[in-house]
C-alpha cells in the first residue's frame, strides 16, 4: 500500500490563538497510520494566520477524511481543507 502526502489548511478561530499550542494539538489528534512532516504559516487577513500541515496518510479507502474529522474536533479550530493531494 502506498502513502498520500496532503497539504491541508487549518484556520484557528481566533487571531489571538497561540499557532505553537495549536500546533501541538494538531500532532496529539492524529489517528493511527498518519503523521505530519512539516507545518507552514499563511497570513490571511486582519491578524489571522492559517496552519498548513503536510499530512502523510496510507493510500486507502478513507484518504484523508480521518485526519480532517480529528482536526476539526481540536479545541481553537474553526475549520480545515484540503488545499492538495499528491502519492508518494
């Protein structure tokens, strides 16, 4: 079975949230099998910065819904996207 690598957005639903905290949630949420190879800021606007986590994930059935069910359940997220998907 080969492996998926998904850049996906997370955006935080505060411009005060502190994104290493974040960040750290993120890691702690993961399901079995997944595992984070790296973040990434990106200002959107007003003092909101947006994380983008490379997510590595097998290539099954689900993809990377288990990931964005576990982010979206992590305190101080307001929501996450799929922003790319490529196999590796």
């Amino acid at each position: 079975m080969g492996k998926v690598a998904a850049k996906m957005k997370v955006m935080p639903n505060s411009p005060e949230m502190d994104l290493d905290e974040l960040q750290e949630r993120l890691e702690e949420s993961l399901p079995e099998g997944a595992k984070i190879n790296g973040f990434e800021r990106d200002d959107v606007a007003f003092g909101l910065v947006a994380l983008l986590p490379t997510v590595i994930v097998p290539d099954d059935a689900g993809g990377t819904e288990a990931v964005e069910e576990a982010f979206t359940g992590v305190e101080g997220v307001e929501s996450v996207s799929v922003e790319n998907v490529g196999r590796i």
